[in-house]
C-alpha cells in the first residue's frame, strides 16, 4: 500500500498534493459516473440526435458565458474556497436532479435547465482547480504532477466511473445521483485540507472584492493581452479549441452511435467509455519515460495525429471490437496530451495571470466542444450520425495541416523548467 502511495504520489510533490489527488479521485468518480448516465438519460428522453447533442451544449453554455469572469475569481479569491462553493453547487443540482428522475417529474427543458446550472458550478471549480496545481506542486515536479492526476481522471471519470453509472443507470435512473453527491461530498472533506496558497499581486495589487464591473473587464482584458503577446500560449489556444470543435462532433454524437451502430446497451455504452480510460492507465505509465525520450513537439504532434485517425476508424467501423480498440487508442494518447498542455501552461503562465489565462483556455475548449456538439447534432439530424463522424475526421486533417509547423514553438515552450513567478506558499490545514 506504502509503495502504491508513493508511486502516485512521491513525496517532492507534497502533502498538500496527497490531499489534492485523493480529493481529484472522488470528484472524478463522480464525473465518470456522470459522464455514462447522463447521456443515458437524455436518450431515455429523446433519440433526436440534435436534442441529445443540445444537452452537451447546455451544461457547456456557461463556459461561454461566466468563463473570463471565473479567471478573475479564481485571481482574486481563495482558490480551495471555490472549489469548495462550486463542488456544494453541485451537490445540491445534482441532488434535484436525483429527485426529479425519482419521482418521474423530468423532462429534457428541466433537465437542461439543472444541467446549465451543474455546469456554472463546473466553470468556477475547474478554473480554481486547474490554476492552483502549479502553486502547489514544484515546476521541476509538475510534469509527473500533472500526469498523476489526470492518471486519477482516467482511472474514475473515465474507467470507474462510466463503467459505475452504466450499470447502476441500469438498475435505476436516480441511482447515479445520489452516489455522485456522496462522492462529491467526499471530494470536498479531502480539499478542504489544503490551504489556499495566497495570490500574488506583484502587479495587481491588494486583493479586493470582486465588485466593480470596470475592474473585472480590466482584468478580463489584462488575461486576453497577456495571452495574445506569447506566442507559444496563444498557439495552443487556438490549437485546443480547433481540435475540440471535431472531438464535440463526434462526442456528441457518441451514445447513439454506440446504440445504433455498435448495438450496444446502457451497461455496454459505459463499459465503451471505460475501454479507452484502460488505454489512459497506459499512457499514465509511459509519460514519464517519453517525456524524457521525445521533444514535446513531436509528442503532440503525435497525439494530434491519433486523433485525426480516431474520427476515421470510428466513422468507418461498425464492429464493436475495432471501436473498442481504438477507444483504447484514444484514452492513451488524450492522457499524454492533456498532460503536455498541462505542464506547458503550467511553466509558461505566471501564478498571478493563472486563472484568467487558464478561463481563456477552458473558454475555448469547453466553447469549441460546445459549438462541434451543436454542428455535430444538425449534421446528424439531417444526413445522420456517421456522416457527423466523417465530417469531423475531414476539419480534423485541414487542421492538423495549418497548426504542424507551430507546433515546434508551443513544443519549446514546454521545456522551460522554471518561471520567475510559479513558486507559492505550500501548506496543509
């Protein structure tokens, strides 16, 4: 067990980490287990391609609208307390939810509502989250930081958990609800533990209330400018949103092509999603050793690569064993990725600009899934779901063939080790 412990979590990267990646286990369970049921409900109210697309796009629609807002909270306020409010949030959206589906009362306009609601929560926590890892983990560590928790991602958002809520959906729809809340709960005792490092304001400076509208766009503009001016992070920016444009296409899209292609049922759909977190155990194993082996250039544009074939297998198969492969595919090299744009951002962006910058890069992720789901959703609608699958395989090559020569820059950037403002106070409640 000791050796276990270690190994996810070795002792330069602090005790406050081992607070955070047992936190990030629940919270992630809980996703997973959303992450099966919720599209499983949705098509126990619908099979309109476009409708179950729109409920992806409604728990995304806040991103667009309180995104730069939350860079700003999450600059100004205690990070932990934020995490802490919007995992609350959560709880008691989730725990509605849970009731409405107990009762037989849900209907896809409320559950969109519920849905927008869950995913405001999400903005302000995902943003807090993602800027206070660099704060807490040293910048020589947070490679290895970075890959162990979103090692934790895989194992329960996308191996446990989906596979979880697929059979437990199975049994009764309310029943992945109220285990999502329980482990939310769980979630929220773990971080708690942490203390907030202070925000630095070097060029900022006292923290104040967020109150005055002119000083929130100040700083809204001040995380866009900060932004533009490096390369590097613009360029990766833009690369995230345009490679997440093809993902939400086809992910929209996902748990009916599952149904109606694949064949396969609730516990089967989840069982699917859970078939590419194996394949994230496996690229959770071998960052480390190709980080050391291969240039970050070469490694994303290996990654980007994988998943312009993702869209062409998918679009092509309807064997369910092929399509399993190559979720596999998927789930090692999204870790490997998601771990490299991590640690990039993470070195490249300055504790005090963190949070606004990372709410630009949500901003554009969670906006580009959002307007592929709805694309996806009309071009289902109207020439079907595979038809969504070929189109985004064909926007997925143009762009692979714009962003491979600047992928050399953002592959630099990602090799500096240390930034003069990434260090902060560590320290455990």
């Amino acid at each position: 067990m000791s050796f276990l412990l270690n190994w996810a979590s070795p002792k330069p990267l602090g005790t406050p980490f081992r607070f955070l990646l047992s936190s990030s286990l629940f919270s992630n369970l809980a996703d997973g287990i959303l992450i099966a049921a919720g599209p499983l409900l949705v098509a126990s109210l619908t099979r309109d391609p476009l409708l179950v697309s729109l409920a992806l796009v409604v728990q995304q629609l806040p991103w667009l609208v309180f995104g730069l807002f939350a860079g700003v909270v999450a600059d100004r306020l205690p990070r932990v307390a934020i995490i802490v409010a919007g995992a609350l949030s959560r709880v008691l959206m989730l725990a509605i939810i849970g009731a409405l589906v107990l009762t037989d009362t849900i209907n896809l306009p409320i559950l969109y509502v519920a849905l927008f609601l869950v995913g405001s929560a999400e903005v302000f926590t995902d943003n807090a989250w993602t800027s206070i890892v660099p704060d807490l983990v040293p910048s020589k560590e947070l490679g290895i930081g970075n890959s162990r928790l979103i090692a934790s991602q895989t194992v329960m958002n996308q191996l446990a958990g989906p596979a979880i809520g697929g059979a437990i959906f199975a049994v009764g729809h309310a029943l992945p609800y109220g285990v999502t809340v329980v482990s939310l709960l769980f979630a929220v005792v773990l971080v708690s533990r942490i203390t907030s490092p202070p925000v630095s304001t070097a060029t900022t400076g006292p923290i104040e209330t967020v109150r005055s509208v002119a000083r929130v766009r100040r700083d809204i503009a001040k995380g866009f400018a900060w932004l533009w001016q490096n390369p590097p992070v613009r360029t990766l920016a833009i690369i995230l949103f345009a490679f997440n444009i093809t993902y939400g296409m086809t992910y929209g899209v996902l748990v009916l092509y599952a149904k109606q292609r694949l064949g396969l049922d609730d516990a089967g759909y989840g069982l699917l999603l859970a078939v590419s977190a194996l394949g994230g155990l496996v690229g959770t194993a071998l960052y480390a050793r190709l980080e050391r082996r291969f240039s970050y250039t070469s490694l994303m544009r290996a990654c980007l690569a994988l998943e312009t074939v993702l869209h062409l297998v998918l679009a092509a198969t309807a064997n369910v064993i092929v399509a399993g492969a190559t979720m596999f595919v998927f789930g090692m090299y999204s870790v490997i990725w998601a771990t490299l744009a991590s640690t990039i951002r993470g070195r490249a962006v300055p504790s005090r600009m963190r949070g606004r910058v990372s709410s630009v890069y949500f901003l554009g992720m969670i906006g580009g899934m959002a307007v592929g789901s709805f694309v996806g959703g009309l071009i289902g609608q109207g020439f079907g779901i595979v038809a969504t699958i070929w189109v985004a395989f064909g926007v997925s090559i143009l762009i692979l063939a714009l962003v491979w020569r600047s992928l050399v820059n953002v592959g630099r950037a990602g090799a500096l080790r240390e930034h003069p403002d990434s260090s902060g106070e560590r320290g455990v409640t």
